[in-house]
C-alpha cells in the first residue's frame, strides 16, 4: 500500500554527476558511489547501447531507508524512469513498472509505489498483473521506526525454507481477508486480516518492536498492525484521525523501556507515481 511519503527527484543535463540532497538519510542519497539510482540509470542506458547522459540531481527523500518502507523500489522506478527520458528509451508506464518489479524480483513495493492506493498484484515472468482499491479516507496510518535500520538481506535470512501447511493455510486465508477488507472498507476485519504466521515469528528477534505492538490490534482505535515489509519498522492502521492520539500514547506505552522510536502518521496515498517533463 501507498503512503503520502515520497521520493521527489527533479533531474537535468549536467557536465558531470553530482547530488544536491535533503530529507532521510541525505548523506547517503546523496553519494556518487555505490548510489542505487545512479547505478540502475547507467546500467539500463548501457543495456541499451544509449550514450552516458550526466545529470545534475536534486533529491528529497522522504522515505526512510532499511525500514521495510520501499525505498528501494521507490528508487528504482526513479531510476528506470530517469533513463527512459534521458534515454529516449520510449518505454511505456507499464514497461517502466516491469523492469522495477524485475530488479526487485517481486511486484509488491514497486507496483504499489508506481499504482498508489492498496495493491494486490502478481508475475508471470517479466509480466506484472494486478488491481488496486482506494482505501477509507477515514483511516489512518503510523508507521512506528525504530533507531535502527535492518538489511533486507538480513530479514530475509532468518526465513526457514520450509513452512508447516496449517501456518501457510492460516496465511492464504489471510491474504484473502485482507484484500476484501480494504476492498470493503471493514476495518473490524483488519486485526484478524493481518494475521501472519510466514514471516512476522521469525523475524521478531529482530524486529523487536513487533512483538510489543502486535497486542495492542482491536484496542486504542487501533485496527491492526504488521511489520512494514520486511522490518523492522511496524504498520499500523488507526480507524480515524480523531484516534490518532489515543493510539499514539497506547504505542509509547508498550514500547517503554526500549529507545523510543519515532511516530510518523500518514495518510493512504491514492495517486502513485508523477512523471513530468518540460
């Protein structure tokens, strides 16, 4: 799902590279070196046999890094989209979508990023299907980050390889409930909804707000929680803005004793992604 924090990026022909930028982590967006955005646009114009186009960039990034909150993809797609423009690659909407969801090496962040509003999508091969809803306007969400980011890679090493089939039934139903609850706006259903039992137990030793906050679903105006993505940031869904401060306390409270995390509150993101050109 989409959330109002983004990744702006205005870009122009330059003699040289450079990085003017501001917001989280702004040290290392606005590196040269080892810079996921320069990377993936210089790649793809090597693969494409176009001439290297030097930019000189401007970036406000919004969204935190390591958090399970979809820079990644969110830079990916900036990148993609830098080069089919300074490229003349002539690329589609969605031929810019595939290529991210293929550097991802799944859909769920990118096509979220690029859509807005609550997706459910899937591939088949380079091949991306899905759809998306607009969530309640009432609702409300906080994504509580802690001090410390984790690495993806490092979340996904603690997943087993095998799984017990009444844990992967419970996650297939779900799965289910959770589409037709935002479908339907039943926020009643969300506690229930995003129930998981393929990722969150494993990944609570080291995610260790998760397990605080998971108890506090149904209470405090507090529709559900989850691990955003991967961790070790926490989702969590507040039935209306009026609850917002009820939750907040309710979140501060169960997490005494830890380094407090920050509480950012956010509105679901209808619109996706903006591409402009002069």
């Amino acid at each position: 799902m989409a959330l109002d924090f983004f990744l702006d990026i205005e870009a122009e022909w330059a003699a040289e590279f450079s990085i003017l930028a501001s917001g989280y982590d702004a040290e290392r967006c606005g590196r040269l070196e080892d810079n996921l955005v320069l990377e993936i646009y210089k790649s793809l114009l090597a693969r494409h046999g176009r001439d290297l186009v030097p930019l000189t960039i401007r970036m406000e990034n919004g969204i935190p890094l390591g958090m399970g909150c979809g820079s990644s993809a969110a830079g990916r797609l900036a990148a993609i989209a830098l080069a089919v423009h300074f490229g003349r690659l002539d690329w589609s909407s969605e031929e810019i979508l595939e290529e991210a969801c293929f550097l991802e090496g799944h859909p769920d962040n990118a096509a979220a990023c690029w859509w807005g509003g609550f997706v459910v999508a899937a591939n088949e091969g380079r091949k991306v299907f899905g759809t998306r809803v607009v969530p309640p306007d009432e609702w409300r969400a906080i994504v509580v980050l802690p001090a410390d980011p984790l690495a993806t890679s490092k979340a996904r090493a603690v997943l087993p390889d095998c799984y017990d089939r009444d844990d992967v039934v419970v996650n297939i139903q779900s799965a289910a409930l959770l589409g037709l609850a935002f479908a339907q706006g039943r926020g009643d259903l969300l506690r229930v909804a995003m129930n998981d039992r393929i990722h969150q137990p494993y990944r609570a030793p080291i995610c260790p707000l998760l397990p605080r906050l998971l108890p506090l679903a149904g209470e405090h105006g507090i529709l559900g929680a989850a691990l955003s993505g991967a961790g070790p940031a926490v989702l969590v869904i507040v039935e209306s803005e009026a609850s917002l401060d009820e939750a907040s306390v309710a979140i501060l409270a169960a997490v005494e004793g830890m380094a407090e995390p920050v509480l950012r509150i956010c509105r679901f993101w209808a619109d996706g992604a903006s591409v402009a050109t002069p």
